[in-house]
C-alpha cells in the first residue's frame, strides 16, 4: 500500500490540567502533523494513552481527528486487544469509512503461544472490512510474534499488509525484509532504528518522535527511501539525542513535554504515567530551544 510508505506519527492525545481532553490542543497537534509533511496519522495507538480513555473519550478522539484533518492524509485506526472476540466485534460493528487501515497489537498480557497469536490475527483478518497493519511490540506485550508467525500471516491474508515492528531488533527486522512476501510493508516501530530499517528495504516508520519534529524526521525518512545516505543520516543524528530523551521516562510523558516546549499542548499524563521530571524537563527544553535557532 502506497499510502503507508514514509512517515505515520501515533499521536498524542493531549490533556488539560484537570485531565480533560484538550481538544483545541488536539487539532493543533493534527495541523502541525500534516503541516510537517508526514505521509499519515495513526489514532489510537499505545501513544494515545488510550488504556486510560472511557469509550466515550476514545469516540471523540476519533471524530476530532477525523474532522481536523479532512481527508488531508490516509488515517489509520488502532483496534487491538487481548481479547480476540472482543476486536472482531468492534471490527464488525465500526464505521470504517475514514480509514485507511487499522493498527492492531499482538494480544499482551495473556502471552498466547505463536499458534494463539496467529489464531487472534487470523480471526482479525477475516472480521476486518479493511486492510490490517500487525503491531508487534515484545516491550509492551510480553511476548514477540517471531518473523515466522508474520510471514505465515503475510502469505495467507491478502488483507494482512504491512507489520509495525518494534521489537528493537535490527536481526530480526531484517529477516521480515527478507523473507516478507513482495508487497507486505516492513514499518519501523522504533524511531532511533527507522532509518537503518529504511535503508535495509522497510516502508518507513509509525513514529512518536515525528509529530514533534514532523518537518525533520519526515524528511530523513523520504531521503533514506530515495538512498540520499549521508543527507538522512545527518538528521538521525541530530535527532539522537531527543529520541533517547523522549523514552527515558516513558511514552508519552517525554513527547508531550516536547510540545509542551513548542506551545503546542500541555505536557499532562494520566496516571498511572506521570510527567517527566525537572532534570529531563530541562533538558528537553534546551534541545527544542536549540532545534528552532
């Protein structure tokens, strides 16, 4: 799929100080997205924090997104879950007019065998109205769908089209771009590996990092896929340090600090994540401070 090559951000979902949705906040953080240059938004993701949304919440995060970006770029929907049953009825019961595709996480918690994980996506598949992006992430879930597990997912669903792959391993993204059917798209799910993935033969990223700096980290993903090495690598570099920063006390607190620095939302979590402390606070602001010179 042509329209998920390049730059998705998992967005945010911003919070006032009394831990209200900040709409307002929200649709700036969408403009300044699709202002940067990313190829496409993904709502809903971990990123999101939308564990700690009522569904009420989540709706009118979807339709504030929905309604701000206007068809600008391809959206995509994360609908996932540990329980299977539970996803393939939200799959039959959404309107999914507005999307592209969905984003769905391999099952956590309950830490099914490659066979259950298979099984889940297999069911997901044939529930899904539309294309199907798997989302392996070991750090969050506890367990890692191997390579061979998505490739058998690859070959037998038509619909099941690209993998977010966040298992920070070079080795084993390597061995989806390998072995992955010709069309299914390998997509970075870590920012700081994006680039080398892009360059071994993956679609590009679903980032954190690039709706802070959409503008920057867009670019060295569009310059790594047309093989400008040297150009791509001097962003890499220069967004390093941020990156790390951003991780250090979890995600979201550090992107939100981020556009907290920028004037674009305020830095709020919900529990049980806090914000950032005062020593990485600072220093996200001296980087931000700096990027703008």
């Amino acid at each position: 799929m042509q329209s998920l090559i390049g730059t998705g951000v998992a967005l945010v979902t911003p919070f006032k100080k009394d831990f209200s949705i900040d709409i307002e906040a929200l649709q700036r953080i969408v403009n300044f997205s699709i202002d940067g240059g990313v190829e496409y938004l993904v709502v809903m993701g971990t990123t999101a924090e939308n564990a700690t949304l009522t569904k009420e919440e989540k709706e009118l995060v979807i339709s504030t997104v929905i309604e701000v970006n206007n068809g600008r770029l391809p959206l995509v929907l994360g609908v996932g879950g540990n329980n299977t049953m539970q996803v393939v009825e939200e799959l039959k019961t959404r309107d999914f007019s507005a999307f592209e595709a969905i984003l769905s996480v391999s099952p956590y918690y309950n830490k099914p065998t490659q066979e259950g994980i298979y099984q889940h996506f297999k069911a997901i598949a044939e529930a899904s109205p539309i294309p199907v992006i798997l989302y392996n992430v070991p750090g969050r879930t506890s367990s890692n769908m191997l390579p061979s597990t998505v490739i058998r997912l690859a070959n037998e669903f038509d619909n099941v089209v690209a993998i977010k792959e966040a298992a920070g391993d070079m080795a084993q993204a390597l061995q989806l771009i390998k072995n992955a059917p010709k069309d299914f798209l390998i997509i970075s799910g870590d920012d700081m590996i994006a680039l080398p993935v892009v360059l071994a033969g993956g679609a590009g990223v679903i980032s954190v990092i690039g709706q802070g700096f959409p503008k920057e980290f867009s670019e060295m993903i569009r310059l790594g896929l047309n093989r400008k090495v040297n150009e791509a690598f001097k962003t890499q570099y220069f967004l390093s340090d941020c990156i790390d920063m951003i991780f250090e006390q979890g995600n979201p607190a550090g992107i939100k600090h981020v556009f907290q620095s920028l004037g674009i939302a305020d830095n709020t979590v919900r529990l049980p994540l806090v914000s950032v402390d005062q020593s990485l606070a600072d220093r996200l602001n001296k980087f931000v401070k700096a990027a703008l010179k």
